[in-house]
C-alpha cells in the first residue's frame, strides 16, 4: 500500500520526489529541511502522524496516526515575490475541492486558507516562505480532519473542528484523500502557471463567500465591507475613504530571510 501510494503521488505530474514517513514531528519542517538541501520544486512530504504539527499563528496542530491528512509540498516559485500569495489561494481551492469530492459538499473556504463546514473547521493550510536565495522556496502544508478521533477532537478545538467523515457520512480513506488533493494542487498550480491568474481568482471567490460584501473590522478597529481580492492575492475592504489591501500575511509566514 505505501509503494501504491508512493507511485500514485509520483505520478502526478507536478511532482518530482514523495517521501512518506509514519511519524515525524511536522511534514512542513521536513520539507523545509528538504528545500534546504535542495529537493526539486514538486517535493511531497506525507505523514502517517505528526509529534509536533504547526498551524497558523503558531497554533499546534493535533495528528494523531488514522484520523488526519498530514501533506506537506515544496514549491519553487519563479513569479515576482508580491505574486507568490497567489499560490495560498491555490492550495484553499485545491484543498476545498478535495473535500467536495470527498462528500463535504457544503464545505467553503474562510480567507485565507481554513476549509470549513458550517462553522467547523475541516482543514487548514500553512504556507511558509524563503525568499532570501536565488531562488524562493514556498512549503503548503495541508493538514485534513479525516475522522473524528475516538474520545473526540481535544478539548481546545471540540467545539470549532469537525471531520469529512463526520460531514459526509463516508468512510474517507487517506491515501485516496492524499492523491486526490495532490492531483487538485497539480491542476491549480498548473492554471496559476499558465498564467489563468483569473480563473485562479474566481474559482476562489466562488468557494469564499466571505470576500465580498461582508463586514469586517480591520486591525485598529477600522470597519469596512470586502470587495474581492486584487492581483497579488490580497484581500480588498472598502472603508468608505478608500480601498485597503488585507494581505494574507499570516497565512504566508517568512521562514528566512
Ligand atoms: C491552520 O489552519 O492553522 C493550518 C494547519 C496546517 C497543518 C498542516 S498538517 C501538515 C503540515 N505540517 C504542519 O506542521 N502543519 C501543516
């Protein structure tokens, strides 16, 4: 099964390496390290379990083995640095579509990057960037509520987290689940470089209601309304005097310089 598997993500063909691991402390750091020593663009790294998985605001990550989806892909991008955001919103839509496929039907995107249902959280990415080489290294992490764990998600997330299985009722295997979502990236990011920025851009706004016409309050208490997103991936809130850019810095973290 780990060979079907490790040959079935090798076939895609945006990826050029897989390394599956049963445990591991976070497939992002494992990627990271792999960039480092120069692991080509299309580097998946897959987990069975995570000791110490990482989510956004340096949030922990609960991986239990058997419930969850621990991916993790490294990616070379060559567009200009204030284009690089775009391919965060790429890894939403690629994971939002692996979880419709899975039965999730209703599950949408909450900008910049978490896969909900309702109000329960089904995924979430972290996106992390090293811009200071030749060359910029960007690791998506994607991180999917399969099943729910026996006993129950930990108390800190009980109430906002839930799982495909839960949603769609199904069974959801992770091997299927993980060659689905890597078939979903290859497309996306195919599209992105190919320059279809604006179906890249409108497949997003379909998913995330929330981007436009929805109030907010930004950091300083300014209030607005959303009004889609600009050419770099940022989020566009009209205040009243204007239109500000809300950019997904927390979704792209810099891991260097
Ligand atoms: C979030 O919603 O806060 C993002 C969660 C991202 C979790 C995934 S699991 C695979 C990869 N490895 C990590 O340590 N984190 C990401």
């Amino acid at each position: 099964m780990t060979d079907d598997l490790a040959g079935a993500i090798a076939a895609i063909p945006l990826v050029h390496r897989v390394v599956l691991l049963d445990e591991t402390g976070s497939t992002n750091d494992d990627a990271r390290r792999l960039a480092q020593e120069g692991a080509p663009d299309g580097t998946v790294v897959l987990a069975r379990s995570q000791r110490a998985g990482r989510g956004r605001l340096g949030r922990f990550w609960h991986s239990p083995g058997g419930t969850g989806l621990y991916l993790s892909i490294l990616l070379r991008p060559e567009e200009p640095l204030d284009r690089v955001g775009r391919y965060a919103l790429v890894a939403a839509v690629a994971a939002v579509e692996t979880c419709r496929a899975a039965g999730a039907m209703g599950a949408r995107i909450k900008w910049p990057n978490d896969i909900l249902v309702a109000e329960g959280k089904l995924a979430g990415i972290l996106a992390e960037l090293r811009s200071g080489g030749p060359a910029a290294e960007l690791v998506l992490g994607f991180g999917v509520n399969l099943r729910t764990p026996d006993g129950g998600f930990p108390e800190e997330i009980a109430t906002r987290a839930t799982s495909l299985a839960a949603v769609s009722g199904a069974d959801v295997g992770r091997a299927g689940t993980a060659v689905a979502l890597v078939r979903a990236i290859d497309l996306w990011v195919g599209r992105l470089r190919a320059g279809a920025w604006d179906e890249v851009r409108s497949a997003f706004v379909s998913y995330a209601p929330g981007v436009t016409g929805s109030a907010v309050t930004l950091h300083g208490g300014r209030r607005g309304v959303t009004c889609g997103l600009d050419v770099s991936g940022a989020l566009r809130v009209d205040t009243g005097d204007g239109v500000h850019l809300v950019h997904g810095g927390e979704s792209v973290a810099a891991w260097g310089s």
